[in-house]
C-alpha cells in the first residue's frame, strides 16, 4: 500500500519534504471534486490499513497499555522521592550555611588581627632598630648594619603607609645618604694616599654591612676604566694627558680650546707633524707611566683592603669569587683593544710606525706593577703588527732592489736597517720573531741574487791554471756571502746577550746555513776537480823510471811527487786561498789530504815489479807527501788516522815478506789488512798475479773499485778470487811448487779472516 501511495503521481506531491521549493500541490489535469475524492480515498485506504494494523496488533497494545500504567505509576513515585529529597537538601544548607558564615566572619577578622599584630611587630622592630641606631652614632660599621636591616623592613609596603613612623623612616634614609657619602669619601680619600688602610677597611665593611660591596666595587671600576678611557681620547686629540686627580671637572674639557682651529680643508693633526707626534708620545706616556700606573695602584691597595674585608665571617660569602684585578685587567685590554683599532687613520699611523715604543711602554708598565698587569696579550696589538711588519719589510727590501749583485755597500746597509729594526723590536719576543722571519726572508732573497751570478761546472771547476773569470767572479760572491754571514754574526753580538740566547737569534744563525750551502758548493767543485786531478798524477806512479832499478837514488823526490807537491801548491794557492771561510777551507783541505794518502797508499800498494832501491825510493817520497800536504793542512796530526796510515805505510814498504805477515792484524787499524795483502803480492812472482789483474782490471778501475767497496770483506773476496786463479794456473802448468809468496799470502789471509 505504501509502495503505492509512493509511486502514485498525484501523491507524491503531497509526501514532498517541507525544504520543498513547492508552494501549491494542487494539480492542473484534475479537477478539484476528483483532487478532493482521491484524497479522500487515499485517507481511507489509510485508516483502513491502520485498522488492520490495530487488530493485528491488539494484545500487543493491550500488554503495552498495561506496561506504559505501571510506568507512569514509578514515575509518579520516583517525582515524590525527589520532592523528599530537595525538601531535606534544603534543611541541610540551612543547617551547614549559618555556621559557615560564622566562621568566615570570624576568618576575616582574624585575618585583619594578623596583619595588624605583623605590622604592629614590624613597627616595633623599626623603632627598635632605630633606637639602636642612635645609640650606634660613633660606630659606622654598626650603623650600616642596621642600616640594611631597616632598609629592609622599610621596603614593607605596609609599613610605608604607618603614619606615626614617617618621620623615623626620613631621619633614618637620610643618616643612611650620609653614611655611604662619608665612607666613599674616606675611601677615595684612603685610595688617594695610598697610606690609610684602616680607613679604607672601614669604609669597605660599611658597605659590605650594606650588602653593596659588589656593586660598589664595581662602580669604582667603571670610575677607573672611564678616567682612562677620557685620557686615551686626550692622546688622540694630541694633548699632553695628566693625572686623574688634576683633571677639570668636566668631561671633554682637557681639550685646548685657545688653539687655533685650522684652515679650511687643512686636516687638525697629521702625522707629518713632528709636534703632534711629539705631544702624542708624550701624552702616551704619561698614560702609560702615569695614569694606567696610578689606576693599577689603587686596584692593587683596594685588593688589599678588600682580603682583609671579606674574611669576617658576614661577608665571606659576599666577595670572595670576584677578582678585582683580572677585572681591571681584563676591561683595560678590551678598552686599549677597541681603541687601537678603531683609532683614526693619523693616529694609526703614529702607533704602527713606533710601534716597538708602544710595547716598551707596555712592558715598563708590565715591570713597574710587579709583572702583575699585563698589557698586550696576542689579540692586543693584533691590528698593528701588520702594519709595522709591512713598513719592516719595505725598510729592509729597499736596500737590495738596487742593487742586481751585492757587495760590501749593499751588505753594510742592509744590516744596518736590520740591526735598526731588531734593536726596536727585541724587548718583545713575539714581535722580535716576526722581525726576524722577515729578516730571514730577505736574507734568502740576497743569497738568490748572489746564486744566480755563481757558475757551476764547465770552466768554474778547471784547476790546471790560473783562475779566469768565471772562477773569479765565483770567488767574489763566495767571499761576500762570508762576510755577510760574519756581519750576521756580528750584528747578534751587538744587539745584547738577551738577543744572543734568544730562538730568534738561533732562528737567524741556522738560516745562515743557506748560504754557507752555496760557498760550499763552490769550494766543493774545485777540490773535486783538485781530486781528479790528484789521482792522475798519482796514477803515473806506475810509469816512474827507476823502481824497478837496484841503483841507488837521491833523496829527491821523484817525478811524479814533483808533480803533485807544484800543482796542490799551485791550485790550493791560486783557486782556494782566495776564499775567506777559512774553516771551510780547513775542512776541504783536510779532506783533500786524506784523498791524496788514500791514493797514495792504494798506488803504492800495487805497484808491480818494484826493487828494494824503489821501495826505498817509496819510503822517501811518504815523506815528501807529508811536505806536499803540509800546504793543505798546517798541522797533519789533526789528519788522525790518515797520518797514521801514512806513517805505517813508510815503515811497511821496506818489510820483507816474512816480517809483514807477522805484523798484528788489526782490521780498523792504520793500514788495513788488505793493502797489506797486496804489498805481499808485490813481493810475488810474474804468475803470481795481484787481485786487480787476476780480474782484468787496469790500475785506474781499482783504484775507482776500492774507493766506492769499503767492506774488507769485499775486498778480501777479490784477493780470494786472485789466488784461485793462480792455483788454476799452477794446475794448467803443471807446475811443480807454488811461489814462496803464495803460502804466506795465504797465511795472512785465513787470519784476516779469522780475525773479521
């Protein structure tokens, strides 16, 4: 039925929701009998599907009929239970509100008889303070006590609005005002002279008794770093600074106002000005000697009075974590900091140019406060530094861009700013190092243009004539290296002990090296080449007429020890006498020295055949190297073991063979084993050959072999190898005895090699 009430056009405007945008449902294809009639019908198609509804459902409604009595029934019961219950509600409150409100009247005036009684206490302990305060009229220290506690109990805005003690608070912030006026000036007046400590004891225990002791010390402070600060802007304006108690009263009035404003465009102060830079050094001085001095002394006698202070036991708590003096310290750094580098530009260029005058003046303060004030620190004169390094390095470069190859004049001049430079700068050590960087760095920039100008190789290094000009001219650079190194040395005496064991003058004389590198380098191809030139004519030893012959000779020395006493003279004369690092020399001379008898030894060691008249003649010319070397080195003895091995040498050439394999065999000592082993070899037959010719080799390759194989045991494998092939060749011939030299060599040998 209601699917089709639903579906039914003419009905369904009559269910449309009450949104609807629907104002009549009226319809127009039927007339208004038929809308009436089939609304009707629709209304009894409904009444009668309820009825049907009803009598389906009539126990259903019955049994809820009888439910909905019963419930209505406990719902009547339960409405009565609640009117019972607001009725007893009500008699509560009643009974609980009456005594409530009681006891809240009773509450508030409690609360009123409280404040009353703390504000009658207060006043009481006011006047009772203040009582105690008049009778406390001698003793300041008593007074400030009760002072603070008073000030405390005034701070009560409800003691503030009692009437009958206005005039006790007056009188007592009044005696307070006048109690810490008198003890600042007892204090100023105790810091003045410097004398009065028990004053300033007192007047600082009033104020630690006032709990303002911190405060008020760092008020004094602030007092001390703006005096200070007031006169830093008198330097800078070029006025002569004095003492902080003669200062005018006003701030800024130091200035001079009776001097004439420049002209138009015409800067106030330059630094061309010699009476500006004179008044701002002075003013400087005075800042530093003077002001900054009398400040810390006062800081210090403050201290002193202020340890004394805070051991009483009610103000230990109070003071004892502020240092007073790192403060100072600390704020005056900080001030000479910002004011150094936010310096006008004049200024600036007045402090960099002396700017060793302003550490002087830092370290006399330093030295004057007992090494307790330090002015400067790494960060102090940060800003400066660079400046007046860079003006150091001009001042010093400038002496040798002229100058494309230096000599004496530049070398005077040079050190003369250096020493200029390093006499400012050397009461500080940071600033010294510096100095003596950029000193090192211009040293090196000398020895570069003096390097460029010095040959090496070619006909630098030919010893066989006169010098010529490139050798000359390597002499001339040579020697002025010297002698700047030794002015060098000269000028670290000059400056003082203090420079001399300082790392700044070990920095310089280690630099000194660089150059003493390239005179060596010199020195060192020359004696190669002497060397060279040494071992060749040692070499024809082998080719002297005569030591195969028994005639007897002169003493003369022979041909080819002629040869080489007249060139050592000649080329040690002409090519290394010229230079003036003699203890350069000495060495390479000592050197050279011990090259020739190291040549002389292997030579004479291997000549082959040779006479007892040439041995002989051998043992004479040991004697006429001694007198060749004799110009090399004044004294032979400083030669060591190399004399030694000359001198054993002489005594061992003219020893049967028999006698030398009894000598002691000491594998360190003067003569080795194996030149003694060849000077058997010597002794042997044509078939017996010696070590080098048994392995092909000519006399110069042995001597080159032995110079660069040190090891004995090297050494004593080419002997080794010798023998084998002698006994090959006494094997191949059939030979019926060894040569008589063979056991001993042999001997001598095995007990070298026992000894090893």
């Amino acid at each position: 039925m209601c699917d089709t009430i639903e579906n039914d056009e003419f009905y369904q405007k009559f269910l449309k929701s009450n949104d609807s945008n629907e104002t009549s449902v009226i319809s127009t294809s039927l007339a208004i009998n038929e809308q009436i009639r089939k609304l009707n019908d629709g209304v009894d198609l409904l009444a009668k599907q309820l009825q049907t509804q009803v009598r389906e459902q009539h126990k259903s409604l019955l049994l809820e009929a009888q439910n909905a009595s019963k419930l209505s029934a406990a719902v009547d019961l339960v409405n009565h239970h609640m009117n019972q219950l607001e009725i007893g509600a009500e008699r509560l409150k009643s009974k609980i509100n009456t005594p409530y409100g009681l006891l809240s009247n009773q509450t508030r005036a409690l609360t009123r008889l409280h404040d009353v009684s703390h504000i009658l206490r207060q006043s009481n302990r006011f006047l009772q303070l203040f009582q105690k305060l008049s009778a406390e009229s001698k003793d300041m220290a008593a007074q400030a006590v009760i002072l603070f506690e008073i000030e405390l109990l005034i701070d009560n805005e409800q003691l503030n609005q009692i009437e009958f003690i206005r005039e006790e608070r007056i009188v007592a912030a009044g005696l307070k005002q006048k109690l810490t006026s008198s003890a600042h000036h007892d204090l100023l007046g105790a810091l003045k002279g410097l004398v009065d400590e028990d004053k300033a004891i007192k007047s600082l225990q009033v104020f630690t008794n006032m709990q303002v002791l911190t405060k008020y010390v760092d008020d004094l402070v602030d007092i001390f770093i703006g005096d200070i600060k007031h006169s830093i802007k008198e330097c800078f304006a070029g006025i002569e600074t004095k003492k902080v108690t003669e200062r005018k009263s006003k701030p800024g009035s130091g200035v001079d106002q009776s001097k004439p404003k420049p002209s138009p465009g015409k800067p106030q102060g330059t630094t061309a000005s010699q009476q500006f830079s004179r008044k701002f050094w002075t003013a400087l001085e005075s800042l530093f000697d003077e002001e900054i001095y009398n400040c810390w002394k006062q800081i210090n006698f403050l201290t002193k009075c202020l340890k004394q202070v805070v051991h009483q036991p009610n103000a230990t708590n109070l003071f004892e974590s502020v240092d007073i003096e790192k403060n100072f310290h600390d704020r005056l750094n900080e001030l000479l900091r910002v004011s150094f580098t936010e310096c006008p530009a004049h200024i600036r260029q007045c402090l960099v140019q002396d700017l060793p005058k302003l550490l002087h003046l830092a370290k006399q303060l330093y030295s004057k406060c007992e090494n307790r004030l330090n002015i400067g620190g790494d960060n102090l004169f940060v800003s400066l530094e660079a400046g007046y390094l860079e003006q150091c390095a001009n001042n010093l470069k400038v002496t040798l861009v002229s100058a494309d190859t230096p000599n004496q004049e530049t070398i005077e001049s040079f050190l003369q700013a250096v020493e200029k430079e390093l006499r400012n700068v050397c009461s500080d050590n940071r600033l010294c190092a510096m100095v003596t960087a950029i000193f090192i760095a211009c040293n090196k920039e000398f020895w570069t243009k003096i390097e460029t100008n010095i040959k090496i190789g070619g006909d630098a290094q030919q010893v066989l004539d006169v010098p010529n000009a490139v050798q000359l001219q390597n002499i001339t650079n040579a020697n002025t290296i010297y002698d700047h190194n030794l002015y060098v040395k000269r000028m670290i005496q000059n400056l003082g002990n203090d420079f001399l064991n300082s790392r700044s003058a070990q920095n310089i004389i280690e630099s000194l090296d660089y150059g003493s590198k390239i005179v060596q380098k010199v020195v060192e191809q020359l004696v190669d080449s002497m060397k060279s030139a040494a071992g060749i004519i040692l070499l024809s030893i082998h080719r002297e007429p005569g030591l195969n012959s028994d005639r007897t000779m002169s003493s003369a020395p022979s041909l080819y020890m002629k040869e080489l006493q007249e060139f050592l003279f000649r080329a040690w004369d002409y090519h290394i006498s010229p230079f003036k690092d003699k203890q350069l020399v000495e060495m390479h001379g000592k050197e050279l020295a011990e090259c020739c008898v190291e040549l002389f030894v292997w030579n004479v060691a291997i000549i082959r055949p040779i006479s007892s008249s040439g041995r002989q003649r051998l043992k004479s010319d040991c004697q006429h190297l001694e007198n060749a070397l004799n110009t090399l080195v004044g004294d032979l003895s400083i030669m060591s073991r190399t004399f030694r091995t000359l001198r054993s040498l002489s005594s061992l050439i003219t020893l049967t063979p028999d006698d030398l394999s009894k000598k002691s065999i000491e594998i360190d000592g003067p003569v080795s084993p194996f030149i003694v082993l060849l000077l058997l070899f010597g002794h042997a037959g044509s078939d017996l050959a010696s070590p080098h010719v048994a392995a092909g080799w000519s006399n110069e390759k042995i001597t080159e072999w032995l110079s660069t194989h040190v090891s004995i045991k090297e050494r004593l494998e080419l002997v080794t190898g010798a023998l084998q092939k002698y006994r090959n060749v006494v094997r191949q011939k059939n030979v019926i005895k060894y040569d008589p030299i063979y056991p001993i060599i042999s001997n001598y040998l095995e007990n070298v090699y026992k000894n090893l």
